[in-house]
C-alpha cells in the first residue's frame, strides 16, 4: 500500500508541470531565443517596417570559423615555433658538446706538450750547469795562464822595489841590463806570480836589452829609476828573494856599485798585461797536418 500524506484526498490527481521546468535548459533557451526572433519579425512585419540587416545564423557561423581558424593559426605558430626552439636548443646542445670535446682534446694536447717541455727544460737545466761549470773551469784556467803568461791584468799584495843609479857615479855605476835580469830572475826563484818594471809585464817573452844607454824592456826603452813590482806572499818574499843565487848576486852587487836599493812591502799592486804580438809567420793548422807536411818534407830526396 502506498502512503499518503496527511490531509490529502484519496485517488486525486497529481497537476501538470509547466514546459519551461520539464524541458532541459540548452532546449530552453534556444526556444525561447528562436521565439523572441519569431515575434519580433512578426510585429516588424505587421508594422510594414524594413528589418534592420543583422547577422544571422550564417554569420554567426562564418565568425565561428574565423575565430577557429585565427585560433588554429595561433595553436600552429605556436606548436611551429616551440619546434623551431627546440631544434635551436638541440643543435645548440650538440655544438656546445662539440666545443667540450674539442677543448679537452686541446687541453690534453696542451698538457702532453707541457710534460715534454719541462723534460726537455731539465735535460737543458742539466747541460746548462755543465756548461757553466765548464766555462767557470775554463775561465780560471785562463785567469791562471793570463798571470802566469803576463798577458792579463793581476792585482794582489807583494813587493815594490826601486833600483837606480848610484848618487854621483860614474859610467861603470849604472843600471844595466844584466843587473835588472839578476833582480827579476831572483823574484822568480823567491815565488813572484808577476813582475812589471816601469809598467812593462815581464813575460816568456820579455827581452830586457840595453840600447845605449837605456834599457829596453818589450822594446821599450825606460830610463832610471827602476820601479819593479812583484807579486806574491809579502811574508816570504823578500826573505826568500835573499836566498835565491840570483838574489844574493844583485844584492852582492847593489852594495858594491852604490846603486839605491828600496824595498817595501804593498797590500795591493795592479800589474797591466802585457799586449799581444801579432803572429807573422805561424800557419793555421792541425798537428795531423803539421806532421803530414813534416814527412812529405822528410821524403823528398
């Protein structure tokens, strides 16, 4: 059995609902739109009025199609440029790889380089300092011929001694040649590194000649007094100059003729080299060829 509610007759009849709540609300508006059309053409038309032009359907559907069309062409610049940027982007990855690779090959090559170079740089560090220690032993060597040679400058302590003539002698009371080789051979045996007299180096090759009555010392003629200086250990030498043959004989010989004899003992003395003699008959040449000419000379009849 079905319930009723209270107060409600039996078997009444339910009332009809209107149109316009059954029907669904798209359906309704448009029917309601289409009538509100209807009738205001109709009364235009009753009124003998000309219906002002608007868009109909076709124009609305035309405005439709422009506007979907406007949007299709914005969603395909779109979806067109997002690829363009894409492919920007990609290529734009891949060329950025390409660099990365390029420049770690580059600063690979650049550190293997590096690596030889400073091999390369100790083995020349190397040679250097044999070079150096070559051209060191070589320069000592050379300052040691230069003093023993006469032909280099040399500075040190040693002995300055004064010879002239005797004070109011006469001819057989001078200076002579012989006399100033007694005195420098003397220096030698007491240990003179070097000897110059008036300036002139006494070398190997030093001729000491009188020449009337100067004494030529290199072929320069000096004339008394007699500076001579020697270089060497000013605490022996002149004991030891005293000592030597030659020594003795020039000192036996100063007291006899009354020639002026001073000695004096000097911190420092500058002795100048002696100049270089230009070779006038010496040929350039090898031992090998030297000896080579030498027996070719020995076997001609």
């Amino acid at each position: 059995m079905s319930e009723r509610r209270p107060g409600t007759p039996p078997d009444t009849p339910r009332p009809e609902l209107p149109a316009r709540v059954t029907l669904p609300l798209l359906t309704l508006i448009t029917q309601q739109s289409l009538d509100e059309d209807y009738l205001h053409a109709a009364e235009r038309r009753a009124s003998g009025a000309t219906p002002p032009r608007t868009p109909g359907l076709r124009g609305r559907h035309r405005t439709a199609a422009v506007v979907v069309a406007v949007f299709g062409i914005l969603v395909t610049t779109a979806a067109v440029q997002t690829s363009r940027n894409a492919d920007v982007d990609d290529a734009s990855r891949a060329t950025l790889l390409d660099r990365i690779g390029t420049k770690r090959d580059t600063v690979s090559r650049l550190q293997d380089e590096i690596v030889r170079f400073r091999t390369r740089n100790v083995t020349l560090e190397g040679q250097l300092a044999q070079v150096t220690r070559t051209e060191q032993a070589s320069e000592a060597r050379l300052r040691r011929l230069e003093t023993a040679t006469g032909f280099g400058a040399v500075t040190g302590e040693g002995v300055r001694i004064v010879v002239d003539d005797a004070p109011d002698g006469d001819a057989t009371q001078t200076v002579r040649d012989e006399d100033l080789a007694l005195l420098v051979d003397g220096l030698w045996g007491a240990g003179a590194e070097a000897i110059s007299i008036n300036g002139q180096r006494i070398t190997a090759l030093t001729a000491i000649r009188n020449a009337g009555i100067a004494i030529n010392v290199n072929t320069r003629p000096l004339s008394p007094p007699y500076v001579v200086q020697a270089i060497g250990d000013t605490r022996t030498l002149q004991a030891d100059f005293l000592s030597t043959t030659h020594g003795q004989e020039f000192t036996s010989l100063a007291q006899q003729l009354g020639f002026v004899f001073e000695r004096q003992n000097e911190d420092r003395l500058t002795l100048p080299p002696q100049r270089l003699r230009p070779l006038r008959s010496v040929l350039a040449g090898t031992a090998e060829d030297n000896s080579d000419k030498h027996l070719e000379e020995e076997s001609k009849p």
